[in-house]
C-alpha cells in the first residue's frame, strides 16, 4: 500500500480500506473523446491510475461518449495510444458511457415512474430563463405537474425519434428554488439526431454528463470517483441519482484541483481551434500541450510522470509555472540522453597545415556519467563545420571563441587557431582559414597553455545533413487569455533550420533522445526521410524563461 499523507485523496483511499469501507479500490479515467489528452489530462491519469496501482486495486479507461456531435473515432484510437505511452494500463477494463445508453434509459423511465422526471416542452431560452440566479430562485415549469403517464408517452416518442432536436428534454424533478443551481430541475435527456462512432443511429436522445456520470460509475463499481473542482457542486446531484435510483453500487465523487500552467492553455476548446484554423500543424504538433505532442517533441513519458508527481494533489485550483515541467524534462533527458555533435548554422573552417589524407579518429564518450553507454569514434579532417555563433569578427568583451587570431579546442581533438576569415562579395563570412596544433592530440597544449573555449564540431567529410525545428513556448504571455487567445500567440514559436550537420552516427534512428553538445536535447521527427532526418529540439539545456 501506499505511503500515508501523501495528498487526501489518497489518505481518503487508505482510510476507506482500513475500515472496510471497500475490499478493492475502483478508480476510472473518463475522457469525453472529442479531442486529444493534454498535460492537465496526465495529471488525472496518473492519480487514478496511480492510486489503483499503489493499492492493489484498478482502474477503468471510460470513455464519456455522450455528445456524438463532437466525439470523433480518431479521438478514442489517440487517447488509447497516450494512456499507453504515458506508462499505464487498463487491462480488460475498457468501457463506454454508450454501452449503458439502455439501462440509463430505463433509469430514466424509473424516475418518470416514481414521480421524479417529466418531459419539459419549454424552449432553450425559456428555460434558462427560468432557472433563476444565485441570488433568485428559479420558477416552476409550466409542464412540471404532468401526469406519470403523459411523461412516459412523450419519453418513448422522444426516444422514436418522433420530435426534432431541441424540441423537448427531459427533466429531474427535484427544486427549482434549490440553492444550488445544478438541482433546479437539471437536463437528463435531449433530443439529438446525430450518428455516434459506436451506436450509430440507434438513439435519438442522449444523457447529460450529469445523469450519465455517476451511474457510469455505480455499474463499474467504481469505489472513488475522481473528478476536477468545477464539479464540486455537481456533487449534490451525482448524490441525488445515486439515491433516488436501484444502482448496484454507491460510488462517491471526490474533486482536486485541475492543472493549470504558464504560457498554456488547455481548454479543449482553444486546442480543437488552433489545430482547425491552421496555427499548429495537428493535434501532435510539438508546439501544443498534448501528450501526443509532447511526446513528438521528444518528453520522455517518465519526465511527465514524475512532473505530476512533484506538484502533487491539492484542493485549491493554481497555476504551476511551466519551468517547472521544463526541469523535470532536462533532469529525465540529461540522465538519460546520449551526447552526439551537431552544427545547427554551419560555418566552415579549413584547417591548412592539417595534412592532405590525414584523418585522425578520436575517442568520444557517448554519456559523461554512464560508462555503459559506450563510446563511439569520430573523424577528425581537413574540412569542418563550426557553428556560425561560435564566430566573432571583431570579439566583444568576453568572447573566447573564434575570432582571427584566437585559439580554441575543439572537442575531443586539437586546438586550433583562427587566421582570417574569408568573405564572400556582399561581405559575408563564408569560411575561416584556421591551422591547428599537431601536438595538441586530445585537445592540450603539451606547454599548457590555456584556451578558454571549447566548441562542438562536425567533420566536413561525413557530416549528415538534416533540418532541425527548434521550437519556442506557443504562447508568449503567461497567462493567455482563452477567450482572445489568438493575440497572445508567440509568433515565433517555429524556427526551422535546413541545413544543419550531423556527426555520421545520427545517420539512422536509435540513438534518441540525442543531447547535441552546448544546444540541447534532440529526438527524431517522424517526417526523417532516408538520408535527411528531420530532428527536433525537445528543450534547450538551460532554464530561458525570462524572469
Ligand atoms: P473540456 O472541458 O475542455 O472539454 P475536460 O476537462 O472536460 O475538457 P475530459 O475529457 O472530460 O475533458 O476530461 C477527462 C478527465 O480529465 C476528467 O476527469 C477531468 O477532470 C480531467 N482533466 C481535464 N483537464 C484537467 C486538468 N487541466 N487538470 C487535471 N485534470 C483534468
Ligand atoms: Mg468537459
Ligand atoms: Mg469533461
């Protein structure tokens, strides 16, 4: 079992079974499939899935098909797939909401019988109109007061298919001057002529969330029902259909405080919009806060686990800074990733008194702190690629890299020093002549004399060439506004680099994720072609957010 005090869900959890309150705990992941999980989905994912774990008991993947009008096939195959890729399992335990569509139905037909729904004839407006405020009671329906019989009737000819969408709903008869909105007589059927990706045609009126959700969960036997904070006082009404209903089990629904980041939005609402109007390209652009997309870019599953492990369960809603994701991320990759040079912008250098048909092969390490991840050989030439940064005509004050005259090491090989640069027509630096040190093997001066730089390299003769998207927060302020969210986009949140050069032993996959020395972490794209890879930067190495 798990260790106590951990957060209260989980002290709830351990205090229902050591009073034998539940032999086994029952949890469920319950994603309305009308688009792709998110880093605040994680979050639920892994305390449900967690909790069954860590208890010895399991936990469901529902799907919460109830709107066919926005769920989608593609939809449920992706959350599948990122519920894997997260790390966790749902065994046999797969449902849907569409597999009760009967016995809610027929639940229905037992509170229509028991004096407790009625068919509402009222308009949209009407009755949202007639709901009252927080401060005002709401007024009574003027069909409230139908016979027993008059409302079965109607019900059955809803579920024919014999009235238009919108036309009639079906109601809770509980108490429009409740103080809690949400027991004002709520929705628990409408009238919707849409094809569903599982039941086809076969209803015509679906369940609210309200009246599908809890007795979703009493069939299961779901022993704790875990849900964010805005359904809090939703609680009085999965209470009330628990009680008023013959459901085979009496779950009870707890509420913790969603996942709300800096310089992200996780409305479904803005994702489905920027993916439908073009600002991303998919679902699984590396750019969005999906598990898709961050794992495209390159997050390790691990990282988001233990990110939602550090910012633990509470029960007041926050905002957690996203540099706080982005160091769970380094730690996972800095662990675990192997080092490999790349040149993002290329510069070329000539090393003139390195002799024609040498090559030098030298010894790299493939990890710092990991013997085990081996070593590989690099080739060393006449002809290599700097980065275009590294280079400095005229050096401002503490610059030690490349400028004419100065001397640098180049990783795992030889010193060299810069001796001019060569311009093209427009004045453009094109190529540096350099000449290096033949008794500098290894990268020191044998009189130890000291070079400050040390930069990457890429050998001219083998060097792979590949693009390289580098990507930047998708929203540049950090707290976007959702209802203008467009405004607040990071213009510059994509910056694709053609030309850049790989060591050869990045040539084919298998080494990812990949640090690039002094750039960042890496892993390969899914659009790499045979003989151009396409890589992408997953995050640099050092914390950018300005403070
Ligand atoms: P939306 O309301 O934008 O459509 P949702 O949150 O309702 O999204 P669901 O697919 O219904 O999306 O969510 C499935 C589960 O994930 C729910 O139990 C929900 O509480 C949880 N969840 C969704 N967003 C977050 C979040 N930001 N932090 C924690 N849990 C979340
Ligand atoms: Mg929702
Ligand atoms: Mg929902």
């Amino acid at each position: 079992t798990a260790e106590a005090g951990r957060d209260f869900i989980r002290d709830i959890v351990q205090a229902d079974l050591d009073a034998d309150r539940h032999k086994t705990v029952v949890t469920r992941f319950p994603p309305e499939p009308n688009g792709y999980l998110h880093i605040g989905h994680a979050k639920s994912i892994c305390l449900n899935f967690g909790i069954a774990n860590e208890f010895g008991g399991r936990c469901h993947l529902r799907f919460d098909d109830t709107n066919p009008t926005k769920e989608e096939q593609e939809y449920i195959d992706a959350i599948k797939r990122d519920v894997h890729w997260l790390g966790f399992d749902w065994g046999e335990n797969l449902y849907h909401a569409s597999d009760y569509f009967e016995q809610l139905y027929e639940w229905a037909e037992y509170l229509i019988k028991a004096g407790k729904a009625y068919v509402d004839d009222q308009s949209p407006d009407e009755m949202r109109e007639a709901r009252g405020t927080l401060t005002e009671p709401g007024k009574d329906s003027p069909f409230r007061n139908r016979s027993v019989e008059e409302n079965l009737d109607l019900f059955r000819r809803m579920r024919s298919g014999e009235f238009p969408n919108g036309a009639r709903v079906l109601r809770a008869k509980i108490d429009m001057a409740a103080g809690n909105i949400n027991l004002r007589d709520p929705v628990l059927y409408r009238i919707l002529h849409a094809v569903h990706p599982r039941t086809g045609t076969e209803w015509c009126i679906y369940p609210s969330y309200d009246f599908a959700h809890g007795q979703s969960d009493a069939i299961e036997h779901i022993t704790h029902s875990i849900c964010t904070l805005e359904f809090e006082d939703h609680r009085p009404l999965y209470d009330w259909f628990i009680d008023n209903l013959p459901v085979p089990s009496k779950p009870h629904q707890y509420e913790f405080a969603r996942l709300n980041l800096t310089y992200t939005v996780l409305s479904k609402r803005v994702l489905t919009t920027l993916v439908r109007d073009g600002h991303v390209k998919g679902w699984d652009d590396p750019r969005m806060p999906t598990l898709a997309g961050l794992a495209r870019r390159g997050v390790p599953a691990e990282a988001l686990r233990e990110f939602v492990r550090r910012i633990g369960v509470a029960k007041a809603n926050s905002t957690v800074d996203v540099a706080m994701f982005d160091h769970a991320v380094r730690e996972v990759l800095n662990a675990k990733a192997e080092r490999r040079m790349a040149v993002l912008k290329p510069l070329k250098i000539v090393i003139e008194n390195y002799p024609d048909g040498q090559a030098d092969e030298f010894e790299a390490a493939n990890h710092p702190d990991n013997e085990a991840a081996g070593r590989r050989t690099l080739r060393f030439g006449r002809e290599l690629y700097v980065e275009r940064d590294d280079f400095m005509e005229t050096p401002s004050k503490g610059f030690y890299r490349l400028s004419p005259g100065k001397e640098v090491r180049l990783r795992y090989a030889y010193l060299v020093t810069c001796r001019e640069a060569v311009k093209d027509a427009s004045g453009e630096v094109v190529e540096l002549r350099c000449t290096y040190d033949p008794a500098s093997k290894g990268g020191n001066a044998p009189d130890g004399r000291k070079v400050k730089a040390t930069l990457h390299w890429v050998n001219a003769a083998d060097a792979v060439e590949a693009e390289v998207r580098l990507y930047n927060p998708l929203f540049a302020t950090p707290e976007p506004n959702a209802a203008n969210f467009a405004a607040d986009l990071n213009p510059d949140s994509l910056e694709i680099v053609a030309g850049a050069k790989l060591e050869p032993s990045l040539a084919e996959g298998g080494v990812e994720p990949v640090q690039f020395e002094r750039l960042g972490y890496f892993v390969r794209d899914k659009d790499s072609t045979p003989g151009r890879p396409v890589f992408n930067r997953t995050i640099g190495l050092r914390d950018t957010w300005a403070k």
